[in-house]
C-alpha cells in the first residue's frame, strides 16, 4: 500500500494505491522449481535499466527517485527454472492479466505526459502534437498476455565468469502513447517487441566487471505526424563495482549507448543516446549512517541527474533518510 501528496502548482494531487506483491504456488524437486502466480522477476547483471529485464513490471510513479528493487512490481506468470552442469535455465510465460508500467497520474510532477508543455517524456514535440496532447484524453490498453521469455546463464567458476543468453518475445513495459487525433485520446499501449540478448560478469582482482548487448526489433516510435511507426534498438551496458579501502564503500560506474536503426524518414526519438551513470555509497558510525551519490550524465546530449543522500540506519530494520534530486538538461 502507498500514498503520496503533493502541493502546490496547478493541480495539487493526493493518491492511494494498493498493489499485489509477490503470491505464488511452488513446486521443487531436486533442481527443478516451477512457481505460478504473481512473481516480481528481475533478469539482467548492470545497475539501473538494463537490456535483460524482459518480463518485470516497471513502476513509473517516481520515475528513478527510487532503488532499482523498489522499481519492479509482480506480475501473473508461470516459471520454470532448471539446472544442470553449472547451467541454469530460465524459462517465463507470462499469464493473462498482464498489466504495464505503474505509472504517475497525469496531474502528478512526474508524469510521463506533461499537460503544461504537451510534451510526452522521450519525444521530441511539435508544435502540432504538443496542442494535442495538452487537450487529449489519457487512456490505457489492457492487453490479454504479455508474451514469454527463455534465459540461460552458465558459471565459469576456475575463470571467476558468468555468462548469459535471453531471447524474448514479450510486451515492453514501458508505455508507448499512441494518438487519435479523431477520437482525441492518448492511448498508452504496450507493443510486442522481439528481443536478443548477451551478457556477461567477470571477477578479478577485487573488480566485478559486467556488460550487456541487445538487440530488439519492433520498437514503436513517433513521426513528425504522430504516426507510429517501428525501428530496431541496438543496446550496450558496461560496468564495474568496487570497494575502494574496504567493504564501507562501494563505487560503480556504467556506460550505456542505445541507438535506433532501420526504417525511412525522420523520427521524434533520440535515435542515439550515451550515458555515463553511476553510484558511490559508504557507511560510517559503525554502520549506523549510510551517504550516497548518484548521477548520471548524457554524453551526446545534455541531460543530468544528480542525488546525494543521506541515512540513519540505527534503529533496525527501519530506515530514514532525506535525499536531493536535481535535474537539468534534455
């Protein structure tokens, strides 16, 4: 259960949600697992968005204020996990009932369709398209299923390595808004999207090394007339994670590009987009306070994040904490 307020500005807003957690069935034999019901399934190696996460829910409600784990919601699905030989596999259908991204409502700082500037987050707009989406009606689809997905990943112990392979045919998560000019509505709907994928860790020498490579293909993007139309994604994550003098710290840092291929004419998306990311958090006190910074940085374009905070941790298990968020840029 969650509640959030906010004042000021033109509409204040007061919100109350509920949402399942995770309530499955399970059954094990051996090194056999098969689990049906709502699971929160999050694959992939790299901190933040990472190309792997085909067949988890993504909460949109505070965009990234919140840590990955508290971004991921469950969702009806029956799984199968098997292993074998130092091999794990992986195999996820996703039941009826699928449901996209949370996301914030439409009168909310944080929603991904801005009334004041008719701006939808991700897109450049026109002139044309911003006058639409200031008057249209917001709206979602409610899909049937969501596609299913296969992951292997094998252990390369004597090496201090891990690798993976997903291949996937599922809903994206995230909402594209397709317009009606006709109708005067704005439709979040969730477009089946063909997806392959590599991945890798590697530890050596006190450094935990990570990358991820995918390819997707059916990706909804805008014209310049609002048209949808479908582009394939080229994906690439590389990271490292490491405790400078001990265990009380822990600093990583993530480069990611995407780029948009296939397909004629001009679009309203970035069809290339570099980023530099990363996190540095210590503890102190006897580990009673924790200070952290994350940020992230866009290399081809300017667009900033920015978010220290700081944390009591002293009277178990709650935690207390005060952080800032600055934004700037694209």
């Amino acid at each position: 259960i969650e509640g959030s307020d906010q004042g000021g500005g033109l509409t204040p807003l007061s919100r109350w949600r509920a949402e399942l957690g995770d309530t499955y069935l399970r059954w094990r034999s051996g090194a056999t697992r098969v689990t049906a019901g709502a699971q929160t399934i999050v694959w992939g190696r790299v901190d933040g968005l990472a190309p792997m996460d085909r067949v988890s829910r993504v909460d949109l409600t505070r965009l990234v204020l919140d840590d990955l784990s508290e971004q991921r919601l469950a969702l009806p699905a029956l799984r199968l996990e098997q292993t074998f030989a130092g091999t794990k596999l992986d195999a996820v259908a996703l039941l009826p009932g699928y449901r996209g991204a949370v996301t914030a409502d439409v009168a909310s700082v944080w929603s991904l369709v801005n009334r004041s500037s008719g701006e939808i987050a991700g897109i450049e707009s026109t002139p044309a398209l911003a006058a639409f989406v200031r008057t249209s009606r917001v709206q979602a689809d409610q899909p049937d299923s969501g596609g299913a997905a296969l992951r292997l990943t094998r252990a390369v112990e004597s090496a201090g390595l891990d690798l993976g392979l997903t291949l996937a045919h599922t809903r994206q998560s995230l909402p594209y808004y397709e317009p009606d000019f006709a109708g005067g509505t704005l439709t979040a709907v969730h477009p089946y999207v063909g997806f392959a994928g590599l991945d890798a860790e590697l530890a050596t020498g006190g450094f935990t090394w990570r990358t991820e490579l995918g390819w997707s293909d059916g990706v909804a993007v805008t014209a310049p007339d609002g048209r949808r139309l479908e582009r394939r994604a080229f994906e690439w994550v590389a990271g490292v994670e490491f405790f400078p003098g001990g265990e009380d710290t822990r600093v990583t840092l993530q480069l990611s590009t995407r780029r948009l291929s296939g397909g004629n004419g001009p679009i309203l998306q970035l069809e290339r987009y570099t980023a530099l990311a990363g996190e540095v958090q210590t503890t102190f006190d006897q580990g009673r306070w924790r200070a952290g910074l994350r940020f992230n940085s866009g290399l081809n374009v300017h667009d900033t994040y920015l978010s220290p905070s700081l944390a009591w941790l002293g009277w178990e298990p709650h935690e207390f904490y005060v952080a800032w968020h600055h934004f700037d840029g694209a």
